[in-house]
C-alpha cells in the first residue's frame, strides 16, 4: 500500500520473468535457500536441536535419512542435491511430467523423481525425517500442500522446512519465525520457517544477487524505467506498480485489490 500511495515505479525481482518462464531474478536466492534448506534440516534433526537425532546420510550398516522435497524447481533441486550429497534417501516431487523427465536424468541414484499428488504426498511424509516445501506460484500465494491433519502420522522430531514462507509457505502450520527464533513445534513435528533465509549468509547471497541484477538494472538507468519496459518483456512483467496503480495481476488477485495493465502507461 505504501508503494501505491508513494506512487513510484516499482519492479519487483519476483515477477521479473523470462519467455521461458523461468525468473532470472529469483534464481540466485533460490538456489541459496534450497541449499541452506537442507543444511538447517541436517542441524535441527540433531537430538541436541530437539530432533530425532539421526545423521541425514547414514553410515555402515545404518539407513540414511529419507528426505522429501516438494516441488522441482530451482529451490526444490539444489535442497535435494545437497540431500543427496549427503548420502540420504530423496524423494523430489512435482507434477510436471517434462521436469519430472529432467530431474530423473541429472539427478544421483538417491534421487527419486515422484508425480506429487495428494495420496502420494501423504503417504510419503509418513515415511520423511525431513520434508523441505519448495513450491512456488509466481507473484501469488504459495498453496497449503502439507496439511495440519498430516503432521500426526509423521514421525516424532522430523523437521519441515518452509522455503515458501515469504509466499505465506506451503505447510498449513507455518508461520513465519527469524534467524534468532527459527523453529517451532506442532504435533511433535519441527517447523524452521525463516522468512528471508539468504540473509544468514549475507555475504554469498549479495554477490550473487548482484550478478544477476546488474544487467537489467543498467537497462533502467540507460534508458529511463519505461524505454526499458518497452523494449524488454522481462522487466515489463517485473512491473507490479505504476503511478499508484497495481499492475501485476496476481499481486492483485491475492490482496483483492483492482488491477491496471501496465500496457496503459506505456
């Protein structure tokens, strides 16, 4: 609202977007939060953390950790590659049949690609030390995957990781916490729920935000915000407001606010 009344010209790194769909802005901390994902899990699984009080990746003659992700995209496999680094049993799930393709070749042999449904999902969270949500919806709302009605068939002192957090998370039981009170515990499930997860390692998330920022941010200097918008879909989709209109549909959607294109000011 503040953005509205201020009447600026705001572009937001989120909706940034490329004709692939993929969002070049995104990228770098997602692949930071879906590595740091994994390694806070690997912490709080530790019995002195209050977890269960195994070793993500086993050793001679133990089992390893079974892992669930959801959600296959950049957040989704850099969490289950570090997981998998690690020696634990993964399960990646999406619903994208072509991903789902994907994954299966470049993923290691304890990575196991799955179509996410709801019967799926429940079954396999009965069976996950770790279920790291990974799922987002460009501009909008993250969908309420795990359930509370989930959280008593799953194991005492297992850890859910909400990356989606700063979406609203895909854990009906999330909510957010900080990097000095990170978790909480519902149903004997340990929640991490940290919005903002790259600012614990400040350092390698500004390099590499700023490497893939520079480029569209010197096209906005160069040419003026809306010269750029013109020759440039990408960053006209990172619009979201426009002289105190909201011009990205999805952001209006989710607050019940009106919606102008932002074709109408350029």
């Amino acid at each position: 609202m503040a953005l509205l009344k201020s009447k600026s010209i705001a572009i937001a790194y989120e909706t940034i977007e490329k004709d692939n769909g993929s969002l070049p802005l995104l990228v770098p901390m997602s692949e930071v939060a879906g590595r740091m994902a994994t390694q806070e899990a690997a912490k709080y699984i530790e019995m002195p953390q209050g977890g269960m009080g195994i070793l993500l990746g086993g050793v001679t003659g133990v089992e390893p950790a079974t892992v669930v992700v959801l959600g296959g995209g950049v957040v989704g496999i850099n969490a289950a590659k570090m997981a998998c680094g690690l020696g634990a049993k993964v399960y990646i799930l999406d619903t994208n049949l072509e991903r789902l393709s994907y994954l299966d070749d470049v993923m290691p042999a304890n990575c196991f690609p799955v179509m996410s449904n709801a019967a799926v999902l429940r079954d396999l969270v009965t069976q996950a030390d770790v279920v790291i949500g990974a799922v987002l919806v460009a501009g909008a709302k993250a969908p309420k995957l795990l359930t509370k009605d989930m959280l008593k068939d799953m194991k005492d002192g297992s850890v859910i990781v909400d990356v989606a957090i700063d979406q609203g998370g895909c854990f009906e039981t999330s909510r957010a916490t900080t990097h000095e009170d990170p978790c909480f515990t519902v149903d004997g499930v340990i929640h991490y729920c940290v919005a903002n997860m790259p600012g614990a390692v400040a350092k390698t998330s500004t390099m590499a935000l700023t490497n893939a920022t520079l480029p569209y941010a010197i096209q906005i200097a160069n040419k003026g915000w809306k010269k750029a918008m013109q020759d440039s879909n990408e960053i006209k989709l990172g619009a979201n407001t426009v002289k105190g209109q909201l011009t990205y549909k999805a952001v209006a959607e989710a607050f019940g606010l009106d919606y102008t294109p932002v074709d109408n000011f350029l």
